[in-house]
C-alpha cells in the first residue's frame, strides 16, 4: 500500500499566526529577552500563465535591534534555503532605500514558494513589514509618503532589479492580497495599470493543489505560449466572470482554462511521438488520463502543469471525500514516467486565496512564540544543539503530543478503510516506495507542530 501522512506544509497558517504579537520579547537559544518584529508576505500562484494569486504559503520575517556598539552591519541569516547573488544585493538595495535608525539581525523563513523557487517580492515583503515595527512614522500622512506606505513600497518593486515576471500583478498580489481577487498584468506589459478580477466565486467552487514530485526541478523553464497574453487575460476574465453567473451552474470554465493551456503546451499534438517525452509532457498525460477515467470528471475539473510542479483544480472538498483520487493521481505520475523518471515522492499542497503583506497582530491572552533552536559549533567543530530547559520541555511534550496523534489518526482511518472499502480489492500502488503528503490548512490536517 502507499504511504500517506496528512500534515500541513512548510508555510505559516494565517489562522495561527494571526493569534500573536506583531511585537514581542522571545526568548534566544541563550535564553536573553529579545524584542522581535515579525513580518508575513504570502507567496504567488500563476492561474492560465496570465492571473496571479497571493496564497496561504507565507515568507516570514523575524527582526530585532543589535547592539551598535558591537554589531556595525545588518546580520542576514536565511533557514531552510540558499538565497544567491542575486537576491542578497536586492535585500540590502532595500535596506539601504530605508534609511534604517538601526541595526537588525534579520531571519528569513520560507524563503522559497511552492515549487521550491526563490520569491523576491515575497522575500521584500516580508521583511518591509518586520522592520515598519520598528522605523515607520508614527503619523500616517508621513507613512505614505515614505517608503512604509503601500503604493511607495508597490512602485519600489516595480522599479526593483528584481526579476520576476508578471511584476506588477505579483506584486500587488503579495502586497494587498487576493482576498476575492485575481491581479492581471498590465496591457502588453508596458504600463503600471491595475487590473484584476472577481474570484470569489471561483475559489468557493474549486479547491486549487499543487502538485510536486521528487523529479520535478524548480530551474524548469515552462514552453512559452504562441497566443498574446492579452488573449489570455481577455478568456481567464471572461472564464472567471462566468463563475458568478448564477443563471449558469458549474461552468467549470475556469479549470478547462487551465488544462487548455497546459494542452497547447504539452498535448499530443505539440511533440512527436516518435521521440522521448520530457518528464512534464508524461505528466500530462497521466493527468488526463485520470481526469477521464470513470467519474473522475465530476470532481477532477482541471489541472495546469508548471514550472516545478502541477496545479491541480478539484471540485470544493473533493479529496477530502475521495482519497482514491489522490491515490490514482500518484499512480499514474509514476507509471507514466516510469521509463524516464524514478517518481518516489508526491505532495499535494492546498492552496487557498491568502491576505497580502502584515504582521502579527497583538493579543495579550496568546502564548508566546519562542524562536527554533538554533545550531551552533561545538569546540570540535560538529554542529550541536543548543537550546533553554523551557524549550527542551516544549519539545518533549510536543514529540509526545505528535505520537498520541498519530496513533489516534492511524486507528481511525483503519476503522474507516473497514467500513468502507472490501480490503482484498484495495488497489496497489504501482511503486510501493511511493511517499505521498497532503497538505492542508485545516484543523483536521493540521501538522502536530502546529496543533
């Protein structure tokens, strides 16, 4: 059988962050009292290569004060991920545009999105909230008119070295969020105009997955679209429009959308049988292999495939009631790659409309947030952990916690693959080797170290 552990992804949930101080004493691995501003930027899904989304994947910023007498410049430290040469100079480009009164030592998290790329305006973000903490005017006609208010830090992006495509749509996204909307890019790309459109509708009829395996690579460059992108955006407008029509029921417009446009890219028409597929072209076929099989269309509405991974377009709640789905999505991943890929990963990562760039807001009764241990070298050069008597205990009691959890789940989905499934005729995968995750934000999928 498969293996499946349900968990929520690497990204901060914003029902939980929103619980704590946007400023807050933590407690350091040496156990000082420290004053840290924490930040949040969502990361960006693309919808059609045309709409973008800000999405419940956050980058999170910790900051405080250093002591000018000992530290001279900025401390960076980036957890989890290598941030290159060229989004460092892009990071003290912006602390430079500041002005800063202080000196900071800045920890990034979750640097890097869904598809495992480095976000830039994300990374920006992020930390433009951490420090406003500590260095906005307090007078808000004065914000607005520096670097702290949102259309001055908006234009600062766009006229940023970063290089990200879609500027003006993603950073919008990232700064103001799509809560009810998708941002479009500006008319052939050479204007500054806002555009967006309804997605409410939209994102209450369909669950949006991303789908990554071991052997998709985030340096995948996706096959560029013969239409203008103007074309695009007119149809995504008028696919999304449609969702909110209440003379018509499931239009599903928006989902063919984005297998249309994967099917320009990676159908069977668009390459040569006779030669090798590349790793992205197996996936859409094994895709639409299982969009229609059976009655997989009535919950299976659409899927795009891009750089780093597939996004899947599910009937709302769907793979929360038909966990085979998921299952024989994992199967024909790997059977149809099989003989240019070894697939023994998948993970499904839900992804939901997200607020734009903010910070954790006060609530006096909300426990305190402890900064994760750091690593530091020992005498004999080996990393080793350090870490207060208050952290080991938390750790301990949530190793304890985690094992009650995961017997308790194991047993129900015992109980209930009993009730409802005959277990001889219980499918195989085709690679028992196969790890699957699935990452949700709800309760009831909620990672241990997160409950």
């Amino acid at each position: 059988m498969k293996k499946e552990f349900i968990k929520s992804g690497d990204g901060w949930i914003i029902d939980d962050v929103e619980k704590f101080k946007a400023l807050e004493n933590i407690i350091n691995e040496n156990g000082e009292v420290i004053t840290t501003g924490t930040g949040f930027a969502p990361h960006v899904v693309s919808i059609g290569q045309c709409g973008y989304m800000a999405v419940n994947k956050f980058c999170v910023v910790s900051s405080h004060i250093l002591d000018e007498r000992i530290h001279k410049y900025h401390k960076i430290e980036v957890v989890g991920a290598v941030i290159g040469t060229i989004t460092r100079p892009l990071i003290y480009d912006l602390l430079e545009e500041m002005e800063l009164r202080n000196t900071y030592k800045i920890t990034i998290y979750n640097a890097m999105d869904f598809n495992e790329q480095i976000a830039p305006f994300s990374i920006l973000a992020a930390i433009w909230k951490s420090l406003s903490i500590f260095e906005k005017p307090a007078a808000s006609h004065m914000e607005e008119d520096s670097i702290w208010g949102k259309l001055a830090f908006f234009n600062y992006l766009l006229n940023s070295k970063a290089k990200v495509e879609g500027k003006v749509p993603v950073a919008i996204a990232v700064i103001f969020g799509s809560i009810g909307n998708v941002h479009l890019p500006s008319l052939d790309g050479v204007d500054k105009q806002i555009r967006k459109v309804k997605s409410g509708p939209f994102s209450d009829n369909y669950d949006l997955l991303f789908v990554r395996t071991n052997c998709h690579t985030s340096d995948y460059e996706p096959k560029q679209l013969r239409s203008r992108l103007n074309e695009r955006v007119k149809i995504l407008v008028e696919c999304m429009n449609s969702e909110s029509d209440k003379r018509l029921a499931d239009t599903e417009k928006v989902p063919a959308f984005m297998t249309f446009v994967s099917e320009r890219q990676y159908g069977s028409e668009t390459f040569n049988e006779l030669h090798s597929k590349n790793f992205e072209q197996e996936c859409y076929a094994a895709l639409e292999y299982v969009k229609n099989k059976r009655n997989n269309f009535r919950v299976f509405k659409g899927f795009e495939i891009q750089q780093g991974g597939i996004l899947l377009a599910l009937k709302k709640h769907a793979f929360e009631k038909n966990e085979n789905l998921l299952k024989e999505i994992s199967n024909s991943i790997v059977e149809h790659s099989r003989r240019i890929k070894n697939v023994t990963q998948i993970s499904f990562n839900l992804l939901q409309p997200a607020r734009g760039a903010f910070l954790r807001e006060y609530d006096p009764t909300a426990p305190k947030f402890r900064m994760p241990t750091n690593l530091k070298r020992g005498n004999n050069g080996l990393r080793s952990n350090v870490e207060s008597n208050d952290a080991k205990r938390m750790r301990m009691e949530a190793s304890a916690l985690e094992r009650r959890l995961r017997k308790e789940i194991w047993r129900r989905q015992r109980i209930e693959r009993a009730r409802n499934q005959n277990l001889r005729n219980d499918d195989d995968l085709s690679n028992d080797d196969t790890y699957s995750e699935i990452s949700t934000d709800d309760d009831m999928d909620r990672s241990f170290d997160e409950i």
